[in-house]
C-alpha cells in the first residue's frame, strides 16, 4: 500500500521502520522491579495483576467503547450491554489493588457505554460526579442528532479523602460583560486589549480540541484524546511525584501529560506500534513540555486571541 501523502503543514506523528523497532523495544512486556515511569508492551488483564498493591494514586482509563472499531492489529467487536458491563467488572477488578486508599479513578465512555459505566463504578467506588466534553468532531447525521460529547466518570476510592486541586485547573475565559464595583473591574483582569475571568471549572467541557492534523501532538490512532483533557484530570486529582496508572493507554496521552507536569505513570498497550508511537512522544515531550491550551497555569478558552499571540511570543 502506498505511503499517505500528507499536506506540507500537517504535523502527524509517525514511525519509520527504524523508528517501530528502536522505540518498541524500550516497552518491557512484564513488569519489572524499579521499573518507572514506564508504558509495557502487553495485556491489561496479565500486567495489572503483576503490579505492586497501592502503586498508584490515580486511575485514568479509557477503555474501548461498545463500538466495532479497529485499533492497530487489533479488532474490538460490540456485545451486549451485559457482556460490556462483565468485561468492566473484570479490568476494574484487576485493577482494585493497585490503587491507594486516597486514590482517583477517572474512566471515559460515550453516551451509550456511560449508562453501564457509571453504575458499575458505584459498586467499587464513590462516584463524585460525570464530567462531559464537548469534542465536536463526528459524524453529521441524517435520522439522529450529531455525537459530538463523551463522559468522564469521577469517583474516589475514599468518600471525603480525596486530592483535589481545583485552583490548579482554573479556566481562563473572556469576559462578555464587565461589571465594575467602585469603578474598579470586580472579578475579571485585562490583558492585550482583552478582559478576562478565571473560574473554577465545571462539569461541562467545551474549551478541549480532539487531536488533528496541525497539532504537534496528533497521531493516527482513532480514539487519541488530547493532552489537554487529561492535564485538567491529573493537575486536578494528584500531586507532583504521584503515579498515574493507564490501563488501555493507547499513544500515550497520559504518560505524555504526566511528564510534562511532573507525576509518574504505569501504563499499559496490548499494540505494538501505538506502544512505539508512544514512546516517541515521550521523547519529544521532552523538548517540547507545553500542553496547547495550558498556559501561565491556567487552561484558557478555545481560539482566545491573547493566548495565541502569547504562544507567539514564546
């Protein structure tokens, strides 16, 4: 099959053949005493039952949806709603032990797998709420509404020992309407010619971009969530030096974001190409630290013009 000829500004991540192999072998397929930070080259169900017991301070999955779809080598076929919610039960399982007694678990789903999700997180955990975001892209439909919003779950192993950072995941918004108290801006600041509110985030996400061809973070892979929706979740639910575990990691996303903002991660990818594509964002993390979105310690609103003449500047 001929290579994809891809637009001279698109800036997809990808592999040569030398690339696969080199980055590949840097995911060991078992797990290692002192191995840190590291993505492993393998099944969940095997790996998560060979992981020390309270390793982890937080949980970020994002499982297959009951959907067909087609992930590198690999085909995830639709079952019923039954057979979704066992196979649920069983990486949640798997999974229990790993965590801390003051841990977070994050877990995402689409509209259809959020009904089963949802519950069955209550059975093991306290759900504290269910985040939705707005990532616009999806297909039109001629017979039903566009699915353009997924679900994150939130739930804590303990019901009120928690970490939670809210003032570390303020939103920075335009301001529409000024109020002045004393002639003084009340709650808002200006900056180049704009005004501006910091707010504490919602349940309601609609400031987040899935992952496309001009972003210096984007991949091939199908279902590739972007780092700015998992830096809310990690700045928000951990702390510097924690460890983030990532069951079905995909390219990498959360080991990527936790890099950047200074957490460890035990992730896990049964794909060999998205464990090398992974790998490779790791290293480009590393020159590259900034999370497009999230600057000066705030997340700022989609298409802001003074976020955008400030990443100019840098």
């Amino acid at each position: 099959m001929a290579a994809m000829q891809r637009a001279a500004r698109n800036r997809t991540i990808t592999l040569n053949e030398d690339e696969q192999r080199r980055y590949a072998a840097l995911c060991p397929r078992v797990s290692q005493p002192g191995v840190a930070d590291a993505i492993y080259h393998t099944d969940a169900f095997e790996l998560l039952p060979a992981l020390p017991d309270q390793c982890a301070h937080l949980l970020i999955a994002d499982p297959p949806y009951n959907l067909r779809k087609t992930y590198g080598d690999s085909d995830f076929r639709k079952m019923s709603d039954g057979d979704y919610a066992a196979f649920t039960r069983r990486w949640l399982e798997a999974a229990l032990h790993t965590l801390t007694d003051t841990a977070s678990v994050y877990v995402c789903s689409d509209w259809r797998t959020s009904m089963v999700v949802g519950g069955i997180l209550g059975e093991y955990f306290t759900v504290q709420n269910r985040i939705t975001w707005q990532r616009e892209k999806g297909r039109g439909a001629r017979r039903n509404w566009k699915n353009a919003m997924e679900d994150i779950w939130f739930a804590t192993a303990s019901p009120k020992d928690y970490t939670f950072n809210a003032r570390a995941v303020m939103t920075r918004r335009r301001v529409l309407a000024p109020y002045r108290e004393d002639g003084h801006p009340k709650g808002w600041v200006e900056y180049k010619d704009e005004r501006f509110r910091d707010t504490y985030p919602s349940n309601f996400w609609d400031d987040v971009t899935v992952p496309y061809w001009s972003m210096p973070e984007n991949t091939d892979h199908p279902t590739q969530k972007p780092e700015k929706l998992y830096a809310r979740l990690i700045l928000a639910s951990s702390n510097p030096g924690d460890v983030i575990l990532d069951p079905f990691a995909g390219v990498g996303t959360v080991a990527v974001a936790a890099r950047k903002l200074g957490r460890g991660f035990l992730c896990v990818e049964r794909e060999e190409e998205y464990c090398a594509l992974a790998q490779k964002r790791l290293e480009l993390a590393g020159d590259n630290p900034a999370i497009q979105g999230y600057v000066d310690g705030v997340f700022w609103e989609r298409n802001t013009l003074a976020w955008q003449n400030r990443r100019q500047e840098k």
